[in-house]
C-alpha cells in the first residue's frame, strides 16, 4: 500500500483542522519545506499538498509552496484546493505539481474537470470525492450536496478516471480510525479503480487494517504530526 503524507497550508504554513472546521485549526509547522524534506528523508515519494486557503477563496493561493517543494525536493505532489480555472491549473502544473486533485469543480463545473482530463490524462488529474453521510461535499467542506458519493464516482469512472481521493469528513482529524467498509465498497463497485484512502487514520495498525483490505494507498496527516505514527514505523 502506498503511504502518502499530507500537507494543509493556511498562511504558507502546515497545519491540521478537524473535521474541515477552519475554527478548529492546529499550526504545525512554520515551514512546509522542513516537513515535506523529512517525509523525503524517510523514504517517501508522493505528497498530498492542500491549499486550504485556495479551497475557501476559490482560487489557487500557496503555489510559492508548491514550487519551494517540487524545487527543493523530489517527491512527486499531488495538489489541490481552489483549482476552479485553466489559469489555476497551469500554475499548478508550472509551480511542479505532478498531479492534482478536483473536488469541488467536478461537481460544479463538471464540463471544464472533464476538459481537464481529457487534456491531461487521468494520471495527471484525480477525482476528489469528499463525503459526509454519504453525500458529497464541496467548497473546503462547507457545504454538503445532495449527491450520492458512489453515483458521483460512477459517473466520472465512466469518462475514464483511474484515481480518486475519498475524505471521510467525519472522521478526518479524529485519528479514530478509517472509513475501510467504505473504501471496500468502493473496490467492489468499480474494480481496477486506485481508491486513495483519506481520514481517521490514526496508528499504525490503521494502516495496516487499510493494507490487509486492499486498500491501494492512504493518505495520513495529523497522526504523523502528532507522533501517533512515526516515520521510521512506515
């Protein structure tokens, strides 16, 4: 199972919410290329960066970080948060992002993320599905649709999506443990499809019961910035 840290930005620096509460905010570092060079250190390779502050203005805002990171580092970086426009993505992809990840304009502008990826490939772009309730959320979690989180997936895996980033937002932050049940389902209803594990990750066992069930990579966050995981264990 591929492991791969995350790094939210608020301000330029590294930091946790619960749950997607702004309100419940844990600053964790200063300094986001420190962060991303121990996960280097340690053996990592790929990298979930969040531009939380682009996720709530709508428009991409820390690509400075994006490109300290891609420059300085080798790790391959998924990135995401407020990518609402081809301008937005091109500065994406031109500060070093290898892939990145549309969640909320695949449910609101559906016809540019499908542009996106048949421009791009499904390598390069990855689906975003965040779900409460079994419904899907957008805006940094915000606000949560009416729309069912398997149909959402269908409908994309149709047009040829190979990766998607599933975020149990009632567990993420909580390191309680992660939705597996859920991202089984998952592999069930649409085989071949690279289901990337995201929230309630919280030790290693965690992981490992995401690993024994199949689950092709998980991201973890707070856990390994709280010490609940360390880096030598992975």
């Amino acid at each position: 199972m591929e492991i791969i840290p995350a790094i939210d930005l608020i301000n330029g620096k590294c930091v946790r919410l619960v749950q997607g509460d702004y309100a419940q905010k844990t600053i964790y570092s200063d300094n986001p290329l420190e962060v991303a060079k121990r996960f280097e250190a340690s053996g990592i390779s790929r990298l979930h960066l969040v531009d939380l502050d682009g996720a709530k203005a709508q428009h991409i805002v820390n690509h400075r970080v994006l490109r300290d990171i891609a420059t300085k580092t080798s790790l391959e970086i998924d990135f995401g948060g407020g990518l609402k426009t081809d301008a937005d993505l091109r500065i994406a992809f031109d500060n070093g992002a290898a892939m990145v990840t549309g969640g909320s304009i695949a449910v609101n502008n559906p016809e540019t993320f499908l542009r996106w990826l048949e421009d791009y490939g499904a390598d390069k772009i990855i689906l975003g599905a965040d779900t409460k309730d079994g419904k899907i959320a957008v805006s940094g979690w915000t606000e949560t649709t009416d729309i069912e989180l398997t149909e959402f997936i269908a409908g994309y895996r149709a047009k040829g999506i190979t990766q998607v980033i599933c975020t149990d937002i009632g567990r993420d932050g909580m390191m309680q443990g992660p939705a597996t049940e859920l991202y089984k389902k998952l592999l069930e209803m649409f085989p071949g499809l690279y289901v990337i594990a995201s929230g309630g990750v919280g030790s290693i066992s965690d992981l490992l019961e995401l690993s024994n069930a199949g689950i092709p990579a998980a991201i973890t966050g707070k856990a390994l910035y709280e010490g609940k995981i360390r880096l030598e264990e992975i």
